[in-house]
C-alpha cells in the first residue's frame, strides 16, 4: 500500500533515530549560538567569501561528514552519504541538496562584531539574520544527523556556497547546477534563508540587471559648450524610462539604483553611469520590459546632434550585470507536498511566498527547489542594524530536518524503482 504524504511524515517522526536528532537540536541551542557568533565575525563581503567558507571546511570535518572540499566557484561542500565504502563524490547516482549562502550585502571593512543584547536573546550584527541564522541551521542539521547515527540511502550534499546575494548573481549555486561536479545529480534542493517558521518560496522571482553608462568626449563647460553632457541624456533616458508603462499581470517592476559621473561643476562629464534593475514573476515580461529599456537609451543618445562639434558624438553602453530567471515549483511537486504534510503534522500554515534565493536556478532548470526559513525572528535586514533572535527556532529545524528526510526518501525510493524495472 502507497503511504499518503501525511502517512509518510507521521511515520517517518516516530522513528527512534529521527526523536534523537530532534533531541540534539533541542539540547544544543547554545552551540548553534556559539557557531552564528563565531561565523558572523568573519567578514563575507561579495566575492570575498574564502575565509568563511575555510571555516565551515574546519566544521564540516569535524562534524565527520566526508567529501570536505571547496570547488572551483568558492562554495564549502561536504556529503553525508550512504555506509558504501566505495562511494565517491563523483558517482552518477542522484543527491539532495540543502545550503546556505555565505555572503552578505556589506562590502569589505564593515565592523561585525555582533553585539548581544542583556536580559534578551537578540543579536545585532551585519549578516546576522540574512544569512547566519541559515547558516548556523546548516551545521545544525548536519550535526543533529550525525548525533542520530542516520545514514541516508543517497547521498545529502551540504553546501556553504557563495554570490547569493547583489551582483553575486547567483554564481556559487550557477556552479553548482551548471558546470560542478554535482550538475547531473541534484534531485532537489533546499536553500536556508534566514528567520521565520512557515514561509517558504516556491516562486522565484527573477531579475535583469545592467549597468548602464553614457560617455562623451567632455570638456570645459563654457569653451566647449555644445558637447554632448553625458548625464544630461542619462537623466533623459531616466525620465523615459520612468514613464514606461510596466504590467502588472504578471508583475514588473524598475528600479534605478545608483547613478555617478562627473568631476565638477564647471566639467562636461566624460561619462555617467546608472544601475538599472527589472523584477517579475515572468521570464517574457523581464525579456520585454529590458528591450525596452534599451530601445529608450539607445533612441535617447543616439538621436542627439553635437552642435556643430565634430568627433564628439555620444554612446551608450549597456552591460548586463545581473540575470536572475524567474520560474515556480509546480503545485504537484512532491517537494511541495512534502512541505505541506510537514507543516500539517507540526500544526504550521505553509505560507507560499515569492523570492529572489538560491532557489531561482534550480528551479528554472525544472528541478524541485525551495526556500525555507530556519525559526527565530529577524529583522533590519541588508543594513548596520540587522538583528536576529534564535528563540523558539526548534520548530523550524524540526520542519527542515523532516523535509530533507522526506525527500531522500522518496528520491531513493524513485531511484530503486527506476533499476527494478531497467
């Protein structure tokens, strides 16, 4: 008889091995403390990851996981894997994924030493919430697994990977899915995404990012008046684009980020520059919508004249800086279903959410994906004031480690399937 998927998750909590990983994770809050404390002193500014991702090498070995190794992008990876001595990393059976990114948004030299609040579980520092309490449920889970002796049937690759977040784009869970060595293998991924007990992202919201800058020869602004000023027509394109009219079935959205150029008030720039970002839950949209854009710069620099100026003809560049593919998991996905029997037997509403994760490229390759948040609350998110309180985050922990079970579970079980009838 097939097991329903609340049948499947009510048996798989009463197992003995399964009531000691919950037991490690109720015990050992302090030590999951002590880990968030330790990893948010070391700095992880974009494309500066390494030293933290050493530090979860060093945990990850001493957790006793096997395959410890950094890859070629920067991400920590270690397995828990099944008890089959001649098992190696580079086999073509199928895995599970569970990570959490490493980075934060706060560039190199930003102080992060966290400050603990008296007479409150609260602690203030940069990258606290987004993404330490995901990464300290990282080790957690892998921790509380080893605890309970459970040796899975395929393979759970653990993952502290890089460039989640900014202009990262996405490029530790790129290499992963695209040209690491576990590209073919992964069945379904888990990402760990900050606080929160019941939300969890099943629709990726993707985006297009571009840098986009106007030059000119330049020039006093008096002797060579009539060159073409760079942020002059950068404005007008801005204004342009401002007027766009932009769908709201699916959702889109435009955001100018950050604009520079210049010297000084008596200099015709040289050239001007502005971050450019499209949102929505439609690959078409975000498609039309950059199109747009271009059509407007290119039309607005292009149809300007130098007065009577030779040589001086202005020209835009746009260079894609950001490309982050929207997708969804579908309602039948028995990720999803895994999700939803977890929270009914752990009285949880699971709440369906839109997000820009690790998840987007998974997902947009057709493979089951979510992000999940990991218990306490949280907030002041990507700024100096960033929070995070780890109370009460067991249940959370709790709902991670039966998801993950639950699917590799069921991954093995399709898997044996598959050979019983080749």
């Amino acid at each position: 008889m097939q097991l329903s998927a609340h049948q499947r998750i009510v048996r798989l909590a009463s197992l003995t091995a399964v009531h000691r990983a919950f037991h490690w994770l109720h015990l050992h809050q302090p030590q999951m403390r002590r880990w968030q404390l330790e990893m948010v002193r070391i700095p992880a500014p974009p494309f500066g990851e390494s030293e933290r991702a050493a530090w979860f090498l060093e945990r990850f070995h001493s957790l006793g996981l096997t395959n410890v190794h950094r890859d070629e992008e920067g991400n920590a990876l270690a397995e828990l894997a099944p008890d089959r001595p001649s098992h190696k990393s580079s086999g073509d059976g199928p895995c599970i994924l569970i990570s959490a990114h490493l980075d934060t948004v706060f560039p190199a030299g930003t102080p992060c030493e966290p400050l603990e609040e008296p007479d409150s579980s609260r602690i203030y520092a940069p990258g606290i919430c987004d993404n330490g309490a995901g990464l300290s449920a990282l080790l957690a889970i892998a921790a509380a697994l080893r605890f309970a002796h459970i040796t899975p049937t395929i393979p759970i690759l653990f993952a502290a990977n890089v460039g989640e977040e900014g202009e990262g784009d996405l490029r530790g869970m790129r290499h992963l899915f695209h040209r690491g060595d576990y590209r073919n293998r992964i069945a379904a991924a888990i990402a760990l995404e900050g606080s929160g007990n019941s939300a969890v992202v099943t629709r990726a919201l993707g985006s297009l990012r571009f840098r986009v800058t106007v030059s000119g020869p330049g020039g006093h602004s008096w002797s060579d008046a009539g060159v073409p000023n760079p942020i002059m027509l950068l404005s007008r394109a801005l204004a342009a684009i401002d007027s766009l009219e932009l769908p709201t079935d699916p959702l889109t959205t435009l955001n100018v980020g950050h604009i520079s150029g210049g010297t000084s008030v008596n200099s015709i720039p040289s050239s001007a520059t502005a971050l450019v970002e499209v949102r929505s839950t439609d690959s078409a949209a975000l498609a039309a919508t950059a199109s747009e854009i271009r059509r407007i710069f290119e039309e607005q620099v292009a149809g300007h004249a130098a007065l009577g100026k030779a040589n001086t003809d202005p020209k835009v560049h746009i260079e894609q800086i950001g490309d982050r593919p929207a997708a969804v998991l579908a309602d039948d996905s028995l990720l999803l279903e895994t999700v939803k029997a977890v929270d009914r037997h752990l009285n949880l509403g699971t709440e369906q959410r839109i997000g820009s994760t690790d998840a987007n490229i998974p997902l947009s390759l057709g493979i089951p994906a979510i992000a999940i948040g990991t218990g306490g609350t949280g907030a002041n998110i990507h700024t100096l004031q960033e929070w995070y309180d780890p109370a009460n985050r067991e249940t959370a922990l709790r709902r991670i480690l039966l998801t993950l079970l639950a699917i590799t579970q069921i991954t093995a079980q399709h898997q044996a399937g598959i050979h019983s009838t080749s």
